[in-house]
C-alpha cells in the first residue's frame, strides 16, 4: 500500500552538506567490503557494474568499504588502493558508471593496522600488542606523523578519477579506530593518553585531506558509537569525538559500532531486530550542527521513517538490506513498504555470515542474482579461496 505523501517525503528531500554539496535523497549504501577488487588494487567490471546496480536503484550515496592508502596494510587482498600504481582509467569507468542518477560515489579512506590482512602484512597499531591470538606491532611517532600525507594523497586521486566525495574510516577496529580506542591505543606521547589526544591524529587528517581536496568536495568520516569491546572506546568518549569532530571541516558523520577484533561479535550479525545505534545517535545530534548518518539494523521501511521523524539522523545507513535488494531506495521512497528476507543462519562460524553476503554481492556484480544458491559452508570457501588466489598478485604488485 502506498504511504502518505508526507512520509514518503522523509526519504527524498535532498541533504545539502556544509561543503555545498548535495545527496539527492535521505538512503546510504554505507561501506562494505565488497572484495571485487583485482588482486592488485584496481577496480574490475563486476565491481564497476555493482555500483551503477546502486545507482540504478536509486541510492543517494554509495561509499565504497575498504578502499586502502597504503598496500602494505590491506583489510582484504581484494580492497582498491588509491596510491601514484593506481590504473586511474579504471577508476574513472567505475566513478562514471556508480554516478549515474546523480547518485554520489565515495571511497571509504582505510588502513587496517593492527587488523591488517596477514598474508600480506605485518600487523602495525598504535601500539604493540598482544591479545590471545591477536598481535600487532607498534607505529613509531615518524609513522603515525605522516599518515595525514597519505590520507591526503589518496584523497587528491579519488578526486582526480570522478570520485564525488571521500569518507574516513574511524570505525570497526581499524586502524583509526584504534587510535580512538584506549584498548589499542597505548602511547605516552602527543597521540596517547585523553581522548583528545587519541583523536588528534584523525584531526590532523581531516585539516590534510581539506587542504588536498579543496573547500567543496565532500569528506565524511565513520565512527564508532563504541568498539562493544572491553577496555575498548565508549560512548562517552565517542560522544566527545563528536564535539570534536564538529570544530572540524567534516561534512558528514557515519556512526556504526562494533569491531572486527578477533573474537569480537560484529554488530552486523546481531540477532537484534531493530537499529542498534538510535540512542547514541540521538546524543550526537545534539553536540553537532555537522549532518548525521546512523547505520547499523535498519531491516524495514518503518524503521528508517521514525529515525528520520524523531530527528535521528538526517541519513539513514543501509548495508545488507541493499545486497538482497538492489532497488531498495527507489522502493521505498516510492511509498512500497517491501522487506527484503533476510536469511537465518544455524551457528554460523565468525565471519560466515560476512563471507555469504559477499560471494551474493559478486552475484549482483555479475547479473545473476538470481541463480546464487551457494550455502553458508561453501560462501566461506569461496571467499576465502578468492582471498588466497590474489595474495600472489598484490605482492608481486606492490613487490611485498
């Protein structure tokens, strides 16, 4: 049944942002780690043709996950890289094709630290630590001071090849996210310590990338609302990034939550039926004039109109929803009150769930949706076997 007219409006006004630019509606495909990537940084067809499936659908944004500034620190052997070994031809097709219908494109700006893929990385955090299975080694003062260098010239080519705007990534245990986090973060001097003094290094990004990019072009940043992990960033803290965040030139703020810590639950396999974020984001609101996108849980129409009625967010963030509907955003701006069937998994290993919703968006990438049947175990091999496949290639690119 279609909705009143009034409320199908929450969904389509356009947001302008305080740099001067506009997303023509209220729907986000937040960042995932699509994987789509060719084993050596560079974007492919399939992953080119499953940004303008977005666009087709209708999205206002879409952030690319993962999109790394330094090879040697790679989430996944399938992210981009945006580095001067680029294929800047590439990157044009994919920018050209994910902007169709004035959808925005943006890259999601990330170094994986203390998380990176280990195949191809040795593991470097804020500090040095060890944690059951999880080690990592630390960044000298040298190393973290130029990483707004890197930030900014990773920036200047998304800007360069089409890209409409950029996102850093703060969040999900990364390495910014451990910077903020007193769990990772460790360090006596000028980027330890207060929570001030964590996030200085974000601020220092922020100010480099803004210089590289230009007073109009977009930047947003993702956080954590909290790391859910003990010992790790809580949402006091987070709630002080905010206030911090809000001196700076940011024209968008994502929040999320949850870490992909080894061991730790992602809040993306929750079992919990609603959005889980609303309450912090409703704090947040109230400590930035900077607009706001929450993610995390958004499952139907109805959800994402009361966070947008009570004054939430003025965005909402989708992720899985998108990947078992393409065509969501024209759906439910259109008034159609569509659910997509989100499938239930028996005990799923960790990071399972992750693999299958990857492996189903590789099918959208090729068109053939439709025929995806693969189960929960065989998703994982795939994924993974795809992940070994290309180790060979980023190091002989990147000469690891």
């Amino acid at each position: 049944m279609t909705q009143p007219l009034h409320t199908a409006n929450l969904l389509d006004p356009p947001l302008e942002l305080p740099c001067g630019a506009v997303i023509k509606n209220r729907l986000i495909k937040s960042a995932m780690s699509d994987s789509l990537a060719d084993g050596e940084g560079n974007p492919t067809e399939a992953q080119s043709r499953l940004y303008e499936r977005w666009a087709e659908g209708g999205i206002g944004l879409s952030v690319i996950g993962e999109v790394q500034v330094d090879p040697r620190f790679p989430e996944k052997p399938g992210n981009l890289v945006l580095t001067n070994q680029s294929n800047l031809k590439n990157l044009q097709m994919l920018t050209s094709r994910a902007s169709i219908n004035d959808a925005h494109i943006w890259p999601q700006l990330g170094h994986a630290g203390g998380l990176a893929y280990k195949p191809l990385s040795q593991p470097k955090g804020p500090s040095p630590l060890k944690i059951s299975e999880f080690e990592c080694a630390g960044m000298s003062e040298k190393e973290v001071s130029l990483l707004p260098d890197v930030y900014a010239r990773a920036a200047k080519i998304a800007k360069k090849t089409g890209f409409t705007g950029v996102q850093i990534h703060a969040g999900h245990g990364f390495l910014l996210s451990q910077f903020l986090s007193p769990l990772f973060n460790h360090r006596k001097d000028q980027y330890g310590g207060s929570i001030q003094a964590r996030s200085r290094i974000v601020i220092e990004i922020i100010e480099k990338v803004r210089d590289a990019v230009g007073g109009t072009f977009p930047i947003g940043i993702k956080m954590n609302s909290s790391d859910q992990l003990e010992g790790g960033l809580s949402q006091d803290d987070a709630l002080e990034v905010i206030r911090i965040l809000n001196k700076t030139s940011i024209d968008l703020i994502e929040i999320s939550g949850g870490s992909y810590f080894p061991g730790a639950k992602s809040s993306s396999d929750s079992a919990s039926s609603g959005p889980y974020f609303i309450d912090f984001a409703i704090k947040a609101k109230s400590l930035t004039s900077i607009p706001l996108v929450v993610t995390g849980g958004f499952k139907k129409r109805e959800q994402v109109i009361d966070a947008l009625s009570i004054n939430a967010a003025d965005s909402i963030g989708l992720g899985r929803a998108l990947i078992l509907r393409p065509d969501l955003p024209n759906e439910w701006i259109d008034g159609e009150g569509v659910t997509p069937r989100f499938p239930k998994f028996k005990s799923p290993p960790q990071g399972g769930i992750t693999a299958w919703y990857t492996m189903l968006l590789t099918a959208i990438a090729n068109d053939n949706e439709r025929e995806f049947n693969l189960e929960l175990l065989p998703a994982i091999q795939a994924y993974e076997n795809r992940d070994k496949a290309r180790v060979m290639r980023w190091q002989a690119k990147y000469q690891l």
